[in-house]
C-alpha cells in the first residue's frame, strides 16, 4: 500500500510518501516540505499548496492520504490556516478518487513512538530508525508527515476490521428492527 | 461590480451573488444553500462543496468573492469543517483569479444592520429592506450569505482606500529609510 502523509500548514506543509510491506515494513519514497510566502493573500498561498499536493498525487499515485487533524489547542488563526489547507488537501484526494483518512497528533506519536505525549525529537529519532534513513528529516513538519504515513500504514488492518465491524452491527440491527416491526405487526393482528 | 458571498460549513453553505450599483444601490442575482450529507466522509463533503461553487463562479462571473472569517469561538470540530469548506472556496477563486475578501461576523452585522451583535432575525430583516425581497431569505445562511456580499459591496471602496494608504506608507518609508542610510553614509565620510 503506498500512502501519502500530509501535515498542513500554511507556512509550512509537510509532504511524504511511504510504501508498506509486509508486517511493519515501511519504506519512504519522498519527503518534502512545501513554504508558501506569508505576503501572500490566503487564496493564492492554498493555490501553491493545491498546485503541489496535486502533483506529487499525480506522480506517485498513492492509495491513500494520511492528514494530521488538528484541534483548535492552538491559536485561533493558525488552526483556520491548518483547516484551510487540509480541505484543499482532502479535496484534491476526493478530485482523483484517493481515499481520505485523518489522524490526531497523539494517535500520530503513540504510533510512531508507542507514546501519545512524545515530543518532536522522539518522534523525529523514531522515524529515522523505523524508516532506516541516512540522517534526521527535517523540519520538523517533513518528519511529522513521515509519522504520519508510517502511522496509517500501521493502523490500517485495525481501521479496516473497525468498518467491517461497524457495518456488521448496522446490519445487524436493521435485522433486528424488521424482526421487532413484524412482531409489533403480528400482535396487532391478533389484538384484532 | 458582482460580488459572490459565502457562508462556508459543511452541512449547509449559503452562497449569494449580489450586482453593486451607484451609492448603496445592490441587487441580488441568486441566492442558494449547498447541503452536503454528515454520514459521507470528509473529502466528499469538500467535493460536493467544491463542485457547486466552482459552478456558480463559472456561470455568474463574479469579480470578488467575500467568505465569512470564523474564529474558534465555536465547537472546535464545527470550526475546523468551516475552515475546511472556506479553504476550498478560496482554492475555487484562485484557479479562476478571483480576488478573495475575508469579513469577520461582526463586520457583516454592523454593515447590513449597523449593530455589530445583531441577531439572525435582525439580519435577515435588513437583508429583505435592502434588497427589497420579496419574501425573507431561508435559512439564515442563505441570508448570511447574502449579508456578507452586501458587506462587501459596502465596504469595498474603504478597502481599497485603505489598501492604497498603505502603500503609499510603505513607500514613504522606503524612502525615509533610503535617506537615512544617505545620510549616515555621508556621515560617516565626513567623520573619516
């Protein structure tokens, strides 16, 4: 499965693509952190971060993208800028098919580090070790969309046996509803 | 000048165009609410949202459009899906080379009703007066929507004096700064 690892920014937004194997295998494919001038009206720097999820969508196809949630812990107007450009993000996804998945920080850490509270030099050294790579990635927002990647492909199985089960259940209790409604029908007919 | 006005959500987004004339004269063009539905996912969401808007800009041509700037003052998750369906809104211009204007809540209020804490109600009043509807605008957003625009129209002629004034201070002070840096330059000639 070869998923891209996004964490949006408008600042910064970090881009990644991983490849996963067997097991726990992972593999990065690229990395990079895309800047936007902050001089810029808003609409054009989401049209330079648009332009470049797009193609990096086009050129390594991934089956997946991975996008950091973010709540509103952080100041008011750095959360809408990280909303904006992760709706530009999700959009260009749902334009080329490419399924959607997001992420909190701390499910984020605790995959990558096996800790929800684990700071970014944790997350950075584990992401260089589970990735075998030859130095640190950074900023901090290029490692962060490693995390990102790695820790969809790790939760995938569970997030696919959680919708597998969740449409059990939703089946299982239109089932039950019928029976109940043919039951309540029954008894009617008998009162009568 | 035709200005699009968008209150950005994910369940309901109002969308307005709204044709400026000479003075306070403004008339509206259309007027409509995107629904999308919660139980798909996220970036499908953005799509029907993205598709929709794009259409209205295609067919009405409007010279700016006017979004709604939202603070975290609401429920973080709504918050987040507001700057999500704004973001993409404001992707939309930008592959069109629209002129994007933000416009907090308050400014829309204090323009159409000149209260800036007016309610739903009052909004939606003033907006019928002003645009000598027939019936009130539902629901609220599409009359927000409509508000934002009329907003616009109003405060577009300050916006571009203040945008003019600021350029004309940042050239003052280029200027300033260039004469400083000659005369410390010639200072520091004479002192030698």
């Amino acid at each position: 499965m070869r998923v891209m690892g996004v964490d949006p920014g408008l600042t910064r937004c970090g881009l990644s693509v991983i490849e996963s194997g067997k097991g726990r295998n992972v593999t990065a494919l690229d990395v990079d952190v895309v800047r936007t001038p902050a001089d810029q009206p808003l609409h054009r720097r989401l049209l330079i971060i648009s332009d470049t999820v797009e193609y990096w969508m086009d050129t390594h196809r991934p089956d997946v993208v991975a996008i950091e949630r973010v709540f509103s812990n952080q100041n008011a107007n750095t959360a809408m800028g990280t909303g904006q450009a992760g709706g530009v993000i999700a959009l260009a996804a749902a334009r080329r098919d490419i399924d959607v998945h997001f992420h909190t920080p701390s499910e984020v850490k605790a995959a990558v580090t096996g800790n929800g509270r684990a700071d970014k030099a944790q997350v950075t050294t584990m992401v260089t070790k589970i990735l075998a790579l030859q130095q640190k990635p950074t900023p901090a927002d290029a490692a962060d969309a490693l995390a990102l990647a790695i820790c969809h492909c790790w939760r995938a199985p569970m997030i696919a046996r959680m919708a597998a089960a969740e449409a059990m259940a939703a089946e299982q209790r239109r089932k039950y509803q019928a029976t109940l409604k043919a039951t309540a029908k029954a008894k009617a007919k008998v009162a009568r």
